[in-house]
C-alpha cells in the first residue's frame, strides 16, 4: 500500500470522515507548508503526554499538578447536579452555554439498541459507583441525562434510568431529561447556546 492511501486509512477512522474527504486530509498535507506539517506532528505527538482524563468524571483535561480536573475539584461547582453526557465535545458545547454549573459525567458512548454489552462499550458502571458514592454522602440530589435526540439517544435514556433506578428509590434522587428545545434528531454537540439553554431548562 502506497503512502498516500496509508495515511488515508488513519484519517477514514476519524468520527463522520468518509474515503473522499480522508484523501483530502492526506493532499492537503502534501501541499501545506513544511513547518505546518511538522507542527502538526509535534501536536500530535505531544496530546498523549500533555493531556490527561480526570479518574471522576472522565473529561480530558490539560496536565497540571491535580489528579482531579478544575471542575470536579471546584469549590463552585454545584455538587448537587450530575449532568450525563455522551462525550467531551458534548461537554464543550454545554459549558459553553454558560447555564449548567453543576457536576458532569462523561458515559463514553452511546448504549446500542441491539447490542447487549452496554456494560462493556460505556462507562454505565462507573457512572453507578459515583452516583452511590455521592447520593450516599448526601451531596448528590439530581441527575441529568444529556444526550442527543435520535434513536440511540432515547435509548440510552431509559437505560440508564433503568440502570440507576436502585439508586433513585434508595436515595430519593431526581433523574431528568433535557426538556424542549432541542428538536427530534438534534446532537447535543451541534446544537447552539440558546437551545442548550431552554434544554437544560425545561428539563423534566
């Protein structure tokens, strides 16, 4: 296999990336400037080293002295409220907005509808340790679940409801979706501040 097609192939497994658009990446680096192209790879080989994923809600965070990032270890953040989203772009978009100051909690994908492995494929056991740990200590009283609008969105929804319902008759806890504002088939990571806002707002 030629270079060319190589390189493609590591670009087609990139999120929404087609063969067409993966051979543009690919010219458009032969015919950008060196120091460009070796910056890029300097970037790159540098992401691993200077980027770290906070152990408790599972976001990426730059690399500093903590363990935890800012967020999770905030004395302004409204401990209460458990905001659970599908991944970290999902999480820029809500913060972002500027209306949601509580804790968040990255799930790592999405459940599939048919496939059985829910378990394996998203960090639904994680998410239920946490929920326990901090209902159980009193802090914890809302959790939010934040995912798109489309099939697999709904889904997941009511599995992890499903998944933490323990939890909710032991502790009391209010479980929540986003309400109107996003339409059917909406991502959460292309939606615009406003209707994030009048989402998280009119959750029910």
């Amino acid at each position: 296999m030629d270079n060319i097609n190589k390189l493609a192939r590591f670009f087609l497994k990139f999120p929404g990336i087609g063969e067409r658009q993966a051979k543009r990446f690919v010219y458009f680096l032969l015919n950008s400037d060196p120091k460009y192209t070796s910056e890029l790879i300097d970037g790159i080989k540098e992401l691993k080293n200077k980027v770290s994923q906070c152990p408790v809600c599972f976001r990426f965070f730059p690399k500093d002295n903590n363990e935890i990032c800012d967020i999770c270890s905030a004395s302004s953040t409204d401990k209460s409220v458990l905001l659970v989203i599908e991944k970290d772009s999902d999480y820029e978009s809500v913060r972002k907005s500027a209306v949601y100051a509580g804790n968040y909690f990255i799930l790592g994908g999405l459940v599939p509808i048919t496939d059985k492995s829910a378990e394996e494929k998203t960090r639904i056991k994680q998410l239920f340790e946490r929920v326990k740990k901090e209902a159980g200590k009193g802090t914890l009283k809302e959790i939010i679940l934040a995912f798109s609008l489309n099939p697999h969105g709904n889904h997941t929804d009511t599995y992890v409801r499903s998944f933490l319902s323990p939890l909710q008759e032991k502790f009391g806890l209010k479980i929540s979706s986003l309400g109107r504002g996003l339409s059917t088939g909406t991502e959460i990571e292309y939606s615009d501040d406003d209707t994030l806002k009048n989402a998280l707002k009119n959750r029910q």
